[in-house]
C-alpha cells in the first residue's frame, strides 16, 4: 500500500516527464520537458526551498522559535513561503513590482510579509539584484533571523542532484544533452554535476536572456523574464560545468511560452520559454537519434495578469 503523505511538502518533486510533439525539429532530437509546474506552489523552486530550509534545522542554524528572511523575483519566495507555512516559521521577502503580481499575492496568502523595492519601470536589472540583496542582509541582521540567501546557498544543490536522478531514472539513461536557464545557477549548477556522474558526455547548456548576456560576456542589461538573468555573474555559477550558453530575448521567451500553451497544452512561464528556444537549438545540432531534456520551471498561472495584458495589446493591434 502506498504512504500517504504527511503534509504537502512530501509532494515536491517525482515530477513527470513529457516529450514536446509540435514544437520540435524536423530531423532533430526528441525534446523532453520536466514539468516541474507539479510541485506544490506550481514551481521547481519547492525542491530548493525545502532543502534550505532543513539543512539549516539540521544545522542549528533554525530552530523553534526562529524566522526567515530572503530576497527573491517570485518563484523562491512562493516557496519559501509554503515550507515556513507548514513549519511555521514567520518569514520577510524582499522583492520588487518587477515580478509578477500573482506571485506577490500568493506569498501574502501563504503569511510571507513582503518588502518591495521599487524597480526601473518594472525591468529586472543588476542593480535591482543587488539592492534587494542589501535589503534582505540588512532585515536579517535587524530581526535576527535566517538568511536563506539564496545566491550563496550550497545546500539548495542537494535538491537538484536529485531532480537530476529522477530524469536519469525517468530516461532510463538515454539522455544526451540537458538545457537549462541560469537565475542562481544552483538549478544547472546541481543537475549538471548529478547527470556527468552518471555518464559524463552529457552535454550541457545554460540559457541567459539575450538583454543581459553577462555569462557569455555581454553587457548587463534590463529585460523581462522573470526569475534569471541577474544581471551580473552569480557566485554559484560555474562556467566548466557548461558546454554551451544560449541567450533568448524576452519577445522570444514570451512568443515560445504562448506556441507551448497553443501547440502542446502546457501553459509555463518565460523562463520556460527560454528554455524550449535553447532546447530546440541543441537538437538541432545533436541530430534524430539524441534525447533532449529541459525544463518547465513553473505555471502559467504565475502569469496571467502579464500574459493577459500582452494578449489584449495584440488584439488591439
């Protein structure tokens, strides 16, 4: 008889895997999404928030009692939110009217208490980046709390080593390149060094915006998908673990997330979309016989105001 779960947290991960059948090349490989919008919160930021959160209960650095502080464009916080929810942890966001409003208000809902730091017309840039990053460091000190910090955090790689062994397992080994888009870098980071330990031919790519490509040497810039693109080269990034790097604009990422909603049924987000351009590239290159794998980092729900508004300026035009 299978266990039933505990709590919602026993719900993260052991998501599916689903191959894309329209939106593929013609003579290129099989293109595997892992729908990681299954988790809880609709986002694979659950797995790295539960590992943050109970590395640092095993630590000592949390215990009874103790409260949590992050910065963070949605996604981490909307998690972060649920794990201190079900463990009741009283946890302070930092975020920015540059992220989406549904992923504000489902942090209010969950009981996150949020500090907004007012953007550049609502563009996500390097100095954004950094100004909520002194703010959480500053609250954390204040109140005395846990800084998950996100940028820095090692403990959050253990979380996607084995998000790497369910698509090992879910493949059956038959993977031959993996695409992912770079917010922390944690994400590819830890999948990449997971999947080389089964088989190191693995290729891998990082996708960064087209706006800010600082990972391939670019200028920082301003753009609009929501949870990557820093906008400068993040602490955890680690260029050797990478064979490539793909950049998509933001018109691009958008335009892709609505093809995947219109052609396969599967409504995600920009990072998403991003991440399904780059894919599409690797396949190319890789040829029939090859196995692709990226990523579905969440919802569409996420972002239905912005969605909705890119949709009735098209009807308008």
């Amino acid at each position: 008889m299978t266990a039933q779960p505990r709590t919602i947290l026993d719900r993260i991960g052991s998501t599916p895997l689903i191959a894309l059948r329209r939106i593929a090349p013609a003579n290129g490989a099989r293109i595997l999404l892992k729908c990681e919008n299954e988790n809880p919160t609709g986002s694979m930021k659950d797995r790295m928030a539960l590992a943050m959160i109970e590395a640092a209960e095993a630590s000592g650095r949390l215990g009874p009692g103790g409260s949590v502080v992050e910065y963070t464009g949605g996604s981490t916080g909307v998690s972060l939110a649920l794990v201190c929810a079900v463990k009741g942890y009283p946890l302070d966001v930092v975020t920015s009217d540059a992220f989406s409003r549904e992923k504000l208000d489902h942090m209010r809902l969950l009981g996150a208490r949020l500090h907004i730091v007012e953007s550049d017309g609502g563009r996500m840039t390097e100095k954004l980046t950094r100004d909520m990053i002194e703010q959480a460091r500053v609250l954390a000190e204040a109140k005395g709390s846990f800084w998950t910090d996100q940028m820095r955090n090692r403990d959050q790689l253990a979380a996607y080593h084995r998000m790497a062994d369910e698509i090992w397992r879910q493949t059956e080994g038959r993977i031959d390149g993996f695409v992912q888009s770079v917010g922390t870098a944690a994400s590819l980071r830890g999948i990449a060094e997971r999947l080389r330990h089964h088989r190191s031919g693995i290729r891998i790519v990082a996708v960064e915006p087209a706006e800010s490509s600082v990972l391939s040497g670019g200028p920082s810039g301003a753009h609009r998908i929501d949870g990557i693109g820093a906008g400068y080269v993040v602490p955890l990034w680690q260029g050797s673990s990478v064979d490539g790097i793909e950049q998509a604009s933001t018109e691009e990422a958008m335009a892709m997330a609505f093809r995947l909603a219109r052609e396969e049924g599967l409504f995600a987000g920009t990072s998403t979309g991003a991440n399904v351009i780059a894919a599409l590239r690797l396949a190319e290159r890789l040829g029939p016989d090859a196995t692709v794998v990226t990523v579905m980092c969440d919802t569409g729900m996420k972002y239905l105001k912005t969605f909705g508004a890119r949709l009735d300026a098209g009807a308008q035009t």
